[in-house]
C-alpha cells in the first residue's frame, strides 16, 4: 500500500479530534506547524492582528510585558518544505518551524515602523502563557536540510503588512473576513 500523508496543524476538525488515515493500515505523517504567518493568515493571530491594527489605526495590542517568544514561519519558507516532506516514506511526527524564537515586541517594533503614527496598548498577562515556544527542527533539518534563503523576520512582517494594506481598503474583503471570524 502507498503512503498516505497527511498535515494536522493549521485548522482541526471542529470535532477537536486528531486526524486519522483513511484507510486502515494507511501511513500518515503528521507536521506540526509552529506559528506560521504571512498573507491570507486568520486576523486574529499575532502578525496579522497587528497589522489589522496599525492599518485601522488603533493601538497596537501588546499582551503582558511582550516579551514572549514565538518561533514564527514565513508561510513561503513552509510551502517547500511540505512538499518536500510529502514525496518521503511516512516519518514520526515532524515539527515545522524556523528553530529560532522572535519576542512580540519586536514584532510589534517591526510594524511600529511601517506604520510610525502607531502606539502600543499595553493588556493584561494572558492567563498560563507560555514564555517561549520553539520547535525542536532536528528531524525536519536530518530530513529536509536547511532552509534555501529563508525570509527574515522583517521581510516577512513588512509582506504581511502590505497584503493587509491592500486588502483592508476593500469593504468586500472586510465584510467577508467579518463574517468568517465572528463565528
């Protein structure tokens, strides 16, 4: 039997419940994405949320003392990557992330910037938050080899930033969005 592969990361069933193979006995592989961003990203994660904001003209959101750490992917350094993972025979768990962890407020000093009217609002801790999250990529490098030119984290954000731009000023685009995370 050929191997099936599949990736649980970006949305679940809203079952909450793993994926699993279609057929019995079917090999799957599961990637895990660590904190994948840039166009197209749901509003309410932390790149576009702060890009949403700034554009809008609202303060940026900063969640405790934003020292937190992510590790955060450009989506065009994952793409290959997946592709990559799904033409070899089916592996354990496999995490996919850039290996290195960036704090919210250099995000936020990033899109600050861009954008050089914007202020910071300062909330409240998020409730057991976790300091720093990175992946371990040891088995993604063994597998796939470094990243071919990574995009840097600025690079990255300003992307983000300016697919926002432009499709924010539709009220189409806005009114669907709306619609889609106010469920």
């Amino acid at each position: 039997m050929g191997h099936g592969h599949g990736v649980d990361g970006a949305r679940r069933p809203r079952s909450g419940r793993p994926l699993r193979p279609l057929q019995h006995g079917t090999d799957v592989t599961v990637a895990r994405l660590f904190n994948v961003y840039g166009p197209h990203e749901r509003p309410d994660a932390l790149v576009p949320r702060l890009c949403k904001s700034a554009l809008e003209g609202r303060p940026l959101p900063l969640e405790g003392d934003a020292l937190q750490r992510r590790d955060l992917t450009y989506i065009a350094d994952l793409t290959p990557r997946l592709a990559r993972l799904a033409i070899l025979p089916a592996l354990p768990t496999v995490n996919l992330g850039s290996g290195v962890t960036h704090s919210v407020a250099e995000v936020a000093e990033i899109v600050r910037r861009l954008h050089a009217r914007t202020t910071f609002e300062p909330l409240s801790e998020r409730r057991n938050e976790i300091r720093e999250f990175r992946a371990d990529v040891t088995l993604e490098r063994s597998m796939l080899g470094p990243v071919d030119r990574p995009v840097s984290l600025a690079q990255g954000v300003e992307a983000t930033y300016a697919w926002w731009k432009a499709h924010l000023m539709t009220d189409t685009f806005t009114e669907e969005l709306n619609k889609e995370f106010a469920r």
